[in-house]
C-alpha cells in the first residue's frame, strides 16, 4: 500500500499535515503514531508466536500417535 506513494507523496502528505496541525502538533501525532505501530507490531509477533506454539504441540500429538500405530 504505502510502497505506491514514493517519495513526492510522502513530501506531500507531510507538507498538508504540517499545515493542518501545525509545527507544534506534528511531534506529539509522530510519537503517537509510532507508539500505536509498535504496539500492533508486537501483538501481531505474540498472536504469530501463540499459532507456532499450537501448530508445533499438534505436530508433536500426530507424532507420537504415528508412532503409537506403528507399536
């Protein structure tokens, strides 16, 4: 999505905001914006951990279950 901008887009969306929020907003939305995308980053790293630790026990349950048949 953002890789269709380049970089006079960029130049432009942060041209409007400096003149809509001002030069005194621009820090607080910028902390603010970082803070939300760090925090969605790591709850999707923890929501990707939490299915590799229930595909890696399942994995493990259909093992030893094959290998219980086999007995």
């Amino acid at each position: 999505m953002l890789s269709n901008i380049g970089m006079p887009g960029v130049i432009l969306i942060l041209v409007v905001a400096l003149i809509v929020f001002g030069p005194n907003k621009l820090p607080e939305i910028g902390r603010a914006v970082g803070k939300s995308l760090r925090e969605f980053k790591k709850a999707t790293e923890d929501i990707t951990e939490d299915i590799r630790k229930e595909i890696s026990e399942e994995v493990k349950e259909i093992k030893q279950e094959k290998v219980d048949l086999k007995k």
